[in-house]
C-alpha cells in the first residue's frame, strides 16, 4: 500500500477522544521472520529494528460517557511503505477489553479485532499489565518494585505519538481487506528501561485468539516500559485504506 493518496490525513475526523486516560506501553522485540511471514498474508511488511521486529502493547484505564473501561492492545510496527503522511504505521493484531459492550461495538462498528476479557492494569510505578480470560491468566508483565531496582525515568516529558493502525481482514470476505484507522496519544510521558530479571512477563497462549502464540513463537522481548497519568486518547473511525492509496 504505497504512501499518499487521494485523502489527506490531515483532514482526518476524530470519532472519540477520550481525555484523563491513565496508559501504560511496554514495547518489545521478536523474530523479524516470524512477523513477516504473518504480516505477509495481508499484504503487509514489519519494520526492521536492529534485526528484529518491533512490537508495541498498550493498555488504558478510562471512562466513555460515564462507563469505566480497561483495555489491552498489541500491534506490530510496519515498514515505512506502509506509513501515510509521514506517520508511525503499525498493524492492529488483537485487543481485549474489560466492557463486554464496548468490545462489541468495536468489532461491529469499528472493524477492529476486539474480544471481552478482565484486562488489570497499573500505569504507576512499578508498572504491570495481566489479562484473565475468565478464571485463566493467559499474559502478565510486571515491572519491579521501585523499591527493590531504584528505578528512574530515562525520559520525562510531553510526548505526541499519531499514527495510522491497519486491520486485520476475513480472507474470504474481500470487502473487508484493505481498512485502516487512526490513533493519536498525547500527554506528559515517563519512558522505563525493561530490567531483567526484576521485571517479569509469562504468555499462556489460548485457542481465542493467535496473538499470544505468536508472541511466544517470535520469542517475544520486552526492551521499554511508557507510562502516562493524564493522557488523551483520539481515535478515527475506521476507512478503506484505497483511500490513501
């Protein structure tokens, strides 16, 4: 999907923009061959960082007209061909989110690759994301106590972070193919170096979805933690990427 196109994302409206958001990113690298060959089925390249692919988990705690909600993201950053306007790309490969309703809506509106799940999320220090589908724990990472590894901040700062979120497709419905969405993040961050062995992570992969397998097989590494207290999260709705093309 070559870069351009006949819609500008400059003229981009946002469907929702969700202000107080308290977030935590942990970004990490895997097997660049794993993700390409995934990302291959979509017509789709992974970035290249050092040799690996890079990928980005976020959660956000918040409230959309007055009802709280937890949510998990993982997604892939994409190869500069994929980029539209300059922006980060990155491919949205599986959320869970703690309202049952707003997973839904998201699937059936949005087009986006949502199930329901008990998302626990801590965006302070000592930071951790878990997700429990129903009585099981299928992902958790934690970051060591403050205490026990004096962590400090590497960066503290206001940080704007926009970029363009293609989805997953049904390969036999080719109406589908081809969407995209975008994501914009603002707010004072706080960036966290992983410290192993003092911060942890366990992926218990599920029939569900294939994200945690794939997590797994690409050896999965975390290498950062972000963190934000008052965040605001927009999000476009979701277009047919020819649109760009």
């Amino acid at each position: 999907m070559p870069v351009g196109g006949t819609m500008s994302t400059k003229n981009i409206k946002w469907a929702a923009q969700l202000r107080d958001v308290r977030d935590v990113t942990v970004r990490g690298l895997a097997d660049l061959k794993c993700w390409t060959a995934y990302l291959g089925r979509y017509g789709l390249t992974p970035a290249e960082r050092d040799g690996n692919a890079e990928i980005i988990i976020i959660g956000g705690v918040g409230r959309f007209r007055g009802v709280a909600f937890r949510e998990l993201s993982f997604a892939i950053v994409l190869s500069e061909e994929h980029c539209l306007n300059g922006q980060e790309a990155a491919f949205l490969i599986h959320s869970y989110n703690s309202c049952r309703f707003f997973a839904f809506c998201e699937r059936v509106f949005f087009s986006t690759p949502y199930s329901h799940a008990d998302v626990t999320l801590s965006t302070s220090c000592p930071a951790s994301m878990k997700v429990d589908i129903g009585t099981e724990g299928v992902f958790e990472i934690t970051m060591g106590s403050a205490e026990s590894n004096m962590k400090k901040p590497m960066f503290c700062g206001a940080e704007d972070w926009e970029e363009a979120v293609y989805l997953p497709f049904d390969f036999d419905k080719k109406a589908s193919a081809g969407k995209v969405f975008f994501s914009r993040v603002q707010g004072d961050a706080q960036k966290y170096l992983f410290d192993s062995p003092s911060d942890k992570f366990s992926i218990k992969p599920t029939t569900d979805t294939d994200v945690l397998a794939m997590l797994v097989e690409s050896q999965f590494r975390p290498y950062e933690w972000i963190t934000r207290q008052s965040a605001t999260h927009s999000k476009s709705k979701t277009y047919a990427a020819s649109r760009f093309a």
